[in-house]
C-alpha cells in the first residue's frame, strides 16, 4: 500500500488527474483465487488522459497487469507468457443491491486463450482518502485474518531490451515466505529453498537485489513469518 499511494502521489505531482480505490481481492487456494471477495486490502490507482479513465496496479504481486489498462469492459490484454487478464463490469455473488449503478469493475484472468476465466478481485470508483487507508492497513498488518500478517512476499519483475529497442517484462521471480520461485512466461519451477534467516537474507541479495541492514535483518524476529 506504501508502494502504491506513494506512486500515486507520483502521479498526481506530475500532473496526471489520479486518486486511488480499494480493491477486495480474492484469496488462493492452491495459487488459484476462490471463495467471496473480502474486504478491501489492495490498491489501484484511477488515472484519466484525455477522458479516458485507466486502471493502473503496482503492487498485486507476480499477477500484476504490467501495463495501465483502459477501463473498457471485456477488452482482452497479454500479459506475462501465455497470461491474458481483462477488466469487467458486473456484480460480485455477495451484493444485495444488484443495479447498473452498482456493477463493479473486476480483474480477469486466464492462463492461456483455451482456458476459462477467473476472476482475482473488484474495486469500486469511489476515491479512497489517506484516513482510509489508514483504516485498511491497520487490519492488513495486524488481523491474524489476513494473510498478509503470516506471509513474506517479494516479486521482481524480468526485464529485457528487445530487438526493436523497446523493453518488455519476460518473466518474474517471486520469494514466498522460505520458497525463491521464477516463471519465465510458462510454467513456475522452484530455484530455491531457505531453511534458516539467514539463507532468505542471502536469497534476497542474490535474487532480488535487497540488501538489509544489520538492524533489519533482525527486526523479523519473534513474528509469525521468521524462519527457524
């Protein structure tokens, strides 16, 4: 959440006509999002050029649109390798009021063209204000309800000069809690295990480019996401 209100305060000092939401986002099982959409954990950014309103994401992790996308309902995006993500207008099974006025806006994806769609979360177009989210991040770093609270997460997006001169994004290398994982546009495989602090600090550096101070290293201690 600090990544991104401190990317839309980017925004806006640029002179971009930007404000940001809250997004419910769907928990995994297995990798995979299912069940209800809980309550607001997440972030996007709303970002108007010339009276087209775009939806932009910095901080959803390894399934991050890696572009701003237009908010056009049903257009289809490429994303990482085969991943193709879209955003639609429609209701959530939880909502009570169901007119066209309450539809929301929800992050589609599919793992390949012949594959269905599923959905990893909505938002809403109301601006979230700093009291906001100072309400959601409370609960986002201290519920024992949220996964956040239990998991170390780190994702670096791959990058590369194409032949054309232009850059794309390739692939990603995720740490997930002692777990270093990489997918380079097709199926993830494991690069790395941690068993010890010290081993997910040493992985850090080597595969993300972190490199923590003494008093960092040790400021995880005592908390349910330390390693043994």
């Amino acid at each position: 959440m600090e990544n991104a209100i401190l990317y839309n305060h980017m925004l806006v000092g640029l002179g971009f006509d930007s404000y940001t939401v809250g997004v419910r986002t769907r928990l995994r099982e297995g990798g995979i999002p299912k069940g209800d959409f809980p309550g607001w954990v997440h972030i996007v950014s709303i970002v108007e050029i010339d009276g087209q309103k775009y939806h932009v994401d910095i901080a959803f992790g390894g399934d991050c649109a890696t572009l701003p996308m237009p908010l056009v309902d049903g257009l289809v995006h490429q994303n990482i390798g085969a991943q193709q993500i879209r955003l639609v207008r429609d209701w959530i099974p939880t909502q009570l009021k169901r007119t066209e006025a309450t539809k929301l806006w929800i992050y589609e994806y599919r793992n390949g063209p012949e594959m269905d769609w599923n959905s990893f979360y909505c938002f809403a177009m109301v601006e979230f204000m700093p009291n906001d989210w100072e309400v959601v991040n409370v609960f986002a770093s201290t519920s024992p309800k949220c996964w956040q609270t239990k998991t170390v997460i780190a994702i670096k997006f791959l990058r590369r000069i194409r032949e054309d001169g232009d850059e794309e994004i390739y692939g990603k290398r995720m740490l997930v809690n002692g777990v270093v994982k990489e997918n380079l546009g097709g199926r993830t495989a494991v690069v790395y295990e941690c068993k010890t602090e010290e081993e997910r600090v040493a992985a850090l550096e080597k595969y993300f480019d972190i490199q923590l101070t003494e008093e960092e290293k040790g400021a995880i201690k005592g908390w349910p996401t330390a390693l043994s």
